[in-house]
C-alpha cells in the first residue's frame, strides 16, 4: 500500500469518531508524518467524496455546542480555532443559533448557578461572579448585562 492509500485510510479512521474541519484533519494527519502532497491530495479526494465538508462541520459543531449550553461568542471563538474560514463561521452561526434559545439557556444557567455564588459571596461580588461566569461561556456581553440585572 503506497503513501495516499494509507493516508486516505489514516483520514478516514480520523473521520469515523467525528467531523472534522479541513485544517484539524491536516493537523492531525502532519502529525502522523504524511508528506504535505499526500495530504493535500488526501483532503482533495475527501472532498470530492462528501467526506470533508468545513460548512457541514460547521454546522453541526454549533448545533451541538449550543446544546451543551455554550454561547455564539465562545462557539465561533473554538471554530476560529478548528481553521474554518470566517464566512462558513458566520454563517453556520447564523443558520443554527436562535437568539430567543440562546437568551432562554442564558438565563436558566444563570438561575442555577445565582443561588450557589450566593451562599458563598455577597451580593455584588456573587454579580460580578455571574457575569464573568456567563461571559466565560460565550454568551454576548449585552445579553449578560441583561440577565444580570433582571435576577
């Protein structure tokens, strides 16, 4: 088995456990000490094949990011970092996040999360705390501004 056919392999075992953005599976695949033109022929060959698709990675890693309550600040920030392009970002953020869920997670985490900075702190410090707190888990300052003063 030559160099490509074990490098499109090592890809697709790459691929089974999850999707990945472009520039992840060029990582990962230089680690593995593939020569740069058997990755990029690699990743072509993905891509013609609908196995490598940035837009649908992207997609689907705001879907599930916003599930586990994580906030389109943060979500974008791990994407810029996964090597996907700005507008395949933007606009995979704008397709599957709705504001009024978002707002809705916001404000349930900070519900749970009050009480439990209350025990320990003052008031305005346990405020202060919830706010670094929501602004940590990508949440729009303005949106956390928001929540903070309405509890």
């Amino acid at each position: 088995m030559d160099d490509s056919e074990q490098c499109y392999l090592a890809a697709l075992r790459i691929l089974k456990y999850r999707f990945n953005s472009a520039a992840e599976l060029r990582r990962k695949l230089r680690s593995k000490r593939f020569e740069r033109e058997v990755i990029d022929a690699t990743l072509e060959r993905l891509a013609k094949e609908k196995w490598l698709d940035d837009a649908r990675f992207a997609a689907a890693y705001v879907r599930t990011r916003g599930l586990s309550k994580k906030g389109k600040v943060r979500i974008r920030s791990e994407l810029i970092r996964a090597g996907v392009a700005d507008d395949v970002i933007a606009s995979a953020v704008s397709e599957n996040v709705d504001l009024d869920e978002e707002r809705a997670r916001a404000l349930a985490l900070a519900a749970r999360r009050l009480p439990i900075l209350a025990r320990k702190y003052p008031p305005d410090v346990a405020r202060n705390k919830l706010t670094v707190y929501l602004l940590n888990q990508g949440y729009d300052a303005a949106l956390v501004r928001e929540i903070v003063k309405s509890l």
